[in-house]
C-alpha cells in the first residue's frame, strides 16, 4: 500500500465519523456535543464540520480521480 491508498482510506474513515457526528440535526451526537459543549458552541462547532466536511469530500474526490486515470489503460 502507497501513502496514497492509506491516505484515501483514512479519508474515507474520517468522512463517515463526520457524517455521523452531524447528522441528525436534532437527535444523536449533535444533541450530545451541543450539550455538552465538546466542541465549543454549537454555531461555531457545526461552522467548522460544514467547512471540515467540504474540504475533505473534495480531498476525497481529488485522489479517487487520480487513482481511476492511474487504471486507465491509455
């Protein structure tokens, strides 16, 4: 395994975390963190997933771009 497979695979790890963290809006981890103020205020904490999230989805994106031109037999 290069660095770019354990790269895109940790991604892809992080990116479903997230993705549990923030979803739904009013039940689950949200309500948890939120009470609890593990990730400060719950404006400022859900400011930085949004920006978290889009900046890996494209990260992700980018690499799993790169890894199908690298297949392609051209």
């Amino acid at each position: 395994m290069n660095l770019e497979t354990i790269l895109w695979l940790a991604l892809s790890i992080f990116l479903i975390f997230i993705i549990f963290i923030r979803a739904p809006q009013n039940d689950g981890l949200v309500t948890f963190t939120s009470q609890t103020n593990l990730l400060g205020s719950p404006s400022s904490a859900e400011k930085l997933l949004n920006n978290l999230t889009a900046i890996l989805i494209i990260l992700y994106i980018l690499i799993a771009f790169k890894f199908n031109f690298n297949s392609l037999d051209i």
